[in-house]
C-alpha cells in the first residue's frame, strides 16, 4: 500500500513538472518572437550573464555544445553575441555579449517575466521550489 501511494505521488509530481516545464517553454517561444528571436536564442542570451564557454552553455541550455553553437552562430551573425578567447585556456573561446547583445538580454528579461508561470509565486516560495527541485535532483 505504501509503495503504490508513493508511485501515484511520484506520478502526479511528475505530470505537474513536466507541464510547468511545457509552458515555461511556451512562454519563452510567445516572448522570443516578439523580439525576433527563437526559443533557443533567447535561451541562450537569458543565460549569458557573463562571459561563459560554449560548453558551460550548452550545460546551462540543456542541450549539446553543437547545437549551442548553432544558436551562437545565428546570435553572432546578429551582433549580439563574440567570441573571445578565453584568458587562461587557449584553446577555448569565451561567449561574451556585445553592447546590442546586452540590451536586448535586458529586454529578453523584462518580457520574460511578465506573464511568466512562475509571476505567482513570491521570491521566497520560488527559492523554496528551487531548493526542492535541486535536492530531488541529487
């Protein structure tokens, strides 16, 4: 009886991700177009707060660094998006916004957050969730 309680829960819990999942996504796709960009641009330029690899941003895109590359490449062909070489790998490069790139992330944000899944819940409930996303993850 215990481990059929647990498996619904562990059921319902993960219909109840994978949905918030789906229109967080849905929300970025209806935000990005507005600015002319894809989902994954704006993916990408959400999570390019500082100079990063593209390795560290494919990570932070959850996906592989060939289709990250593809996304800078369109970004970089924009303007948006340089790439540097990277001051103690040589044989990397670092993703470093341009000045447009910068104010057009800062755009991206502001239009990320309006109307977003997640406006409802206070900054302490949304650090709470994450908190417990992260400990079920590990």
């Amino acid at each position: 009886m215990a481990a059929e309680a647990q498996a619904l829960a562990e059921r319902n819990l993960c219909g109840l991700v994978s949905a918030l999942s789906r229109q967080i996504e849905q929300h970025v796709r209806e935000r990005a177009v507005t600015l002319n960009l894809t989902a994954p641009q704006a993916t990408a330029l959400r999570e390019l707060s500082g100079p990063l690899t593209m390795r560290d941003l494919a990570d932070r895109m959850g996906c592989e660094p060939s289709n990250a590359t593809f996304v800078i490449d369109r970004l970089e062909e924009q303007g948006l998006v340089e790439r540097r070489p990277h001051p103690s790998d040589r044989r990397a490069k670092q993703l470093v916004l341009t000045s447009e790139g910068s104010a057009l992330r800062e755009r991206l944000l502001e239009i990320l957050t309006e109307g977003s899944p997640m406006a409802g819940f206070s900054p302490q409930e949304q650090t709470l969730l994450q908190d417990l996303l992260q400990r079920a993850l590990h």
